[in-house]
C-alpha cells in the first residue's frame, strides 16, 4: 500500500526556514529518521522533503476551460502542507506506527497527515 505523509504547515514554517541551532538539530534528527525509513525499504525515491512557504508558490484554479493564475500566499495556514513523503508500506497501521516515531517536525505543536494513494485496484 502506498500513502502520501503530508507534514501540515505552521505560522513558523510559513515564515520560511532560518539556520537556528534548533532548527538544524530538528532537521538533523529528521535526517536520521528518513534514513532509518530507507533503510526499511518504507521510503519512496523523490520524496522526504520540505516544501518552501506558500508565499513563493502558485496555484492554477479550473473552471471548464479558463484558467486562473493566483500567486501565494494562501490562507488558512492549517490547510497547507510544509514537506511530504511516498511510503510504501503494508498497511495503514504501519504508517501510523512510523509517524509516531517521527520527531516533532516543527518546533511548536504540529500535525502529520497520513492519505493511501489509488492503485489501480481501486479503480476496477
């Protein structure tokens, strides 16, 4: 089973990265986790990392055929996803049991989201 973990964003982390003492160690101890998450054959290629602020990004909105440019930032700071990964793993229960030996991803209070891909099993 494939599933996307979505490290939801803060007030901080939409302020944007600084190089602080703590925020090294944070990204430091997040270094050791993905690579105990490779190690484990749980880790997808191309994923494990953190996104820049809302701020320096776009976002296109459909409406049948128009298209609609809007430059960030976007509100409700809740809603936006701050880094990701691609884990391949049995099943949801063993995602959870991974998140929760995830360090603390932002220095205050945060939260991590946990969603299974489709696979073409879902779709027939």
């Amino acid at each position: 089973m494939r599933v996307m973990v979505l490290v939801k964003a803060t007030d901080e982390s939409e302020r944007g990265f600084s190089p602080t003492a703590e925020t090294m160690e944070m990204m430091e101890a997040m270094g050791r986790f993905n690579d105990e998450l490779i190690k484990a054959g749980i880790m997808l290629p191309g994923s494990g990392d953190g996104l820049k602020p809302s701020s320096e990004g776009k976002r296109i909105a459909f409406d049948g055929p128009g298209r609609t440019l809007i430059d960030g930032p976007f509100a409700e700071t809740r809603e936006l996803v701050a880094g990701f990964w691609l884990w391949d793993v049995k099943d949801m229960a063993e995602a959870v049991a991974w998140v929760k030996r995830c360090p603390n991803p932002m220095p205050g209070p945060s939260e991590i989201e946990i969603r299974p891909l489709y696979e073409m099993a879902d779709l027939q």
